[in-house]
C-alpha cells in the first residue's frame, strides 16, 4: 500500500479509479480476477473458460479472408531467426537474405499479376487499395474515382480515411441485378474529363468472375485502372496486368498465411513502370557490390523517414516484410501449375456448393460463375448461429445494396469437405 500510495501523490490523484474518469460508467466492467495464480494454475484457468466456448465445425466463411491449406514448410521458413527477427534492413550488407527474399516476392507477384513492378510491401489490401487512390490522384491530379456500387462498407470507409483532404470524390457505378455483373454503359455515361480512376473488382464483391472487368479498359478514356483482385484466383483467369490496370492491389492473406482471427495480413501493390517515382512504400534493387558479385539494396525508399516529408509518396512506416515472405515461400512451393490447381478446386467447391444448396430449396442469388464466395437467398439467421455454422454473412451487413431480400454469403477453399458441404446444406434445408 505504501507504493500505491506513493505512486498516487506522484500523480497528484487520490485513487486509482482517477485514471479512468474519461470512460463512461456503463462501459466500465469490474473484472474480478482473484488471487494472483502461479503461471501453470493461470494456463489452466483460462483453458477452462476457454473449453465454454461453442466450436463451429462448419467453416464457410471468407469475403475477404480464408482458411486455406498452408504447407507445413511454408512456417518452417518464416520461423527461422533471419526472417523472424530482423527489421528493416537499412545496411544491405548484413540484410541480403531478407533482400533476396523480398526482391524474389517482388519478381513474383509481378509475374502473378503480369505488372511491370511491385513494392515490397503494404500492410493489408484495403490500406493498399487507399493507396492506390493516392497515387493515382498523384498520377493526373484528377479528383473524381469511380467505384463499384457493391464495394463492401469496411473497404469504402478505409478509401475515404486515406483520401481525406485531398477533395476526391467518389462516384459509385452500377452493375446488372440480373446477372451480378459490371454496367459497362453506366461506367462509359460516368467518366469524364475529371476522372482519375476506376476500381474495379475480379472476382467482385457478389463474388463472381466479373468478365466485364475484362472491357474496362475500352470505356476508361483517359483515367486509369486500379484492380483489386484475389491473388488466388489468377491461377485461372486473367491477370490485371492482361486488361490493362495501372495499379493491381490485393490482400495477400491467402498465401501461406493463417487466419488468425484477422492479421497480420498482406498488401500486394503493383504498377506499370512509368508510375515508379509516384509509387509508395519502398522497391528492392539488384545491383553488384564492389567485388562485382551479385547484390540487393532498397532502391527506392519514397517515404518520410528518408526524405523531406513534404516530398514523401505516402507516410506508411513499416511494411509486412515477414508476410511477404511467407508469400513468397507459399508460391514458390506451389509453382504455377500448383496454383492452378487449388483455383480450379476452389471453383469446383463453389459449385457443388451451389448444386447441394438447390437440391435443398436453396437458391442462389446470381447464376454466374463463383469463385470462392456464394451469394445465396437463405433468412433464417438463427438456424446459422445455433448449428455452429462460421458463415452466412449478410450481403447488407457487408455493402451498402439493399435490394436483394435475405441474400447471405458462404465461402469455399480447396479445404472444404464434400461432406461439410452436405451437412451445411441438410441443416439449411431442413425446415
């Protein structure tokens, strides 16, 4: 009691609850931990309250992250100490295992996307996305972006916390209710001479192939592209590097990283060459060193620990150096041919998926093609929840549309089970 004391008089308060007075009663919650426990009796504890938590055997959910297979090899490379511990490596000489790898991530994911350079690296693909916003608006200086009506909220608040200040506006486009797909006519009616970009989605946010995507370019005039994409996916269709983006941005949490209740997650951004000197973050180069061998050093580094903050590209002042890694690791240990693979099987999934909710009554919202997220017609929210389903996500909780009735998502991986699925769609349909 003494210290307390004496810690309280260095404050100039009389009790601890002085520390709290900014928050409100009714959120305070009196926590009422007991005598303090050795570490082995504290473990147990919380196991024990732990054990009371319902485990969903049914995994169906995505829209954004997934469970997918991750090889074991894949953590066994991130473990390592040269990964796992280091920092940003500003003295290239002691950092070429981290350069080489983050200069090999980069080879990658520009040749996953067909771009012509990627950074290394941002934090997730929404902040990614906030930054291509940013670059494009440093590209032409134009002030309008076009977005899909659909854009999931939690995407559109981040876009609108990144372009603060710099009066961009946000022009929302519409798509086919019919089929799902993009309105090229109403893209073509809404650009004009103050476009900066249009955002487009493939696989969209309904979840589909988009092949309308495909013809942005021909209605684009003189904006740009920015694609947000699903890294997984073009292993079977087109790379936005193909349809002409200028800047193809995703989250890269599908590459050899686990869920983990929701990060850490991946950036991937990519550009065209000629966009180089506007890009953010920061590029690994290879050069030789004195000795003429082969060498890796942070070629660009467009941020404001290097230079004038005024001249800064953005002010990201970290990078997801450890994710890229894995990323790297993941589709080096696939290859192409594995990538492919798990794409097709994860469009397969989608559509047995499809098949076996219809055989129960329930229908699909769009008849197009899905890759891993499913949009269908299901209300009975309660029926989700009490048969511990992980999934049935609301469409109007995800995005602002509000005209189709009790449209709910599940997801599909290479890892969901035949069987998994017939359970999901026996308990849905059984009414």
């Amino acid at each position: 009691m003494e210290d307390l004391d004496s810690m309280l008089n260095a404050l100039g308060i009389k009790s601890i609850d002085e520390l709290f007075l900014d928050i409100p009663e009714d959120l305070k919650v009196n926590m009422k931990l007991g005598e303090p426990l050795s570490e082995y009796d504290l473990i147990n504890k919380i196991k024990k309250i732990g054990d009371k938590n319902k485990r969903n055997h049914l995994m169906f959910l995505g829209n954004g992250i997934y469970d997918r297979y991750i090889p074991h090899l894949v953590d066994e490379i991130i473990s390592r100490n040269e990964f796992l511990t280091s920092y940003t490596p500003y003295q290239p000489e002691i950092s070429q295992g981290m350069l080489t790898a983050l200069f090999e991530y980069q080879s990658i994911i520009s040749d996953l996307t067909e771009m012509d350079v990627t950074n290394s690296s941002m934090y997730d693909g929404y902040t990614a996305l906030g930054e291509a916003v940013r670059m494009a608006y440093r590209i032409n200086g134009k002030n309008e972006i076009l977005i899909p009506e659909n854009i999931y909220k939690s995407k559109l608040s981040i876009l609108n916390n990144y372009s603060y200040g710099l009066n961009i506006k946000y022009v929302k486009y519409g798509f086919d209710r019919d089929t799902g797909l993009v309105d090229l006519n109403d893209i073509q009616s809404k650009v004009n001479e103050n476009t900066c970009a249009i955002i487009t989605e493939n696989p969209n946010s309904y979840g589909l192939i988009d092949e309308n995507v495909l013809s942005i370019n021909e209605v684009k005039k003189n904006s740009l592209i920015i694609s947000y994409y699903d890294p997984i996916s073009l292993g079977i269709i087109k790379p936005p590097g193909e349809y002409g983006a200028d800047i193809a941005v995703a989250e890269g949490q599908q590459l050899g990283i686990h869920m983990n209740a929701g990060g850490p997650l991946l950036g991937l951004f990519s550009f065209k060459r000629e966009y180089v000197h506007k890009s953010p973050g920061r590029l690994i180069g290879e050069g030789i060193d004195k000795n003429g061998r082969r060498a890796f050093v942070m070629t660009l580094q467009a941020r404001e620990q290097h230079i004038r903050r005024a001249r800064a590209m953005s002010n990201i002042c970290s990078n997801q150096a450890l994710m890229a890694v894995a990323a790297t690791a993941y589709l080096s240990i696939l290859g192409s041919s594995g990538l492919r693979k798990v794409a097709s099987i994860t469009v397969n999934k989608a559509e047995r998926l499809k098949s076996a909710l219809k055989s129960h009554g329930i229908q699909t919202v769009f008849n197009g093609i899905n890759f891993s997220d499913v949009l269908f017609h299901y209300g009975n929210y309660k029926k989700i929840a009490e048969n511990g389903i992980s999934g049935g996500l609301r469409l109007s909780d995800l995005t602002n549309i509000d005209y189709y009735d009790d449209a709910v998502f599940f997801s599909v991986t290479e890892k969901t089970e035949d069987e998994s699925i017939n359970e999901l769609a026996r308990i849905l349909g059984d009414d």
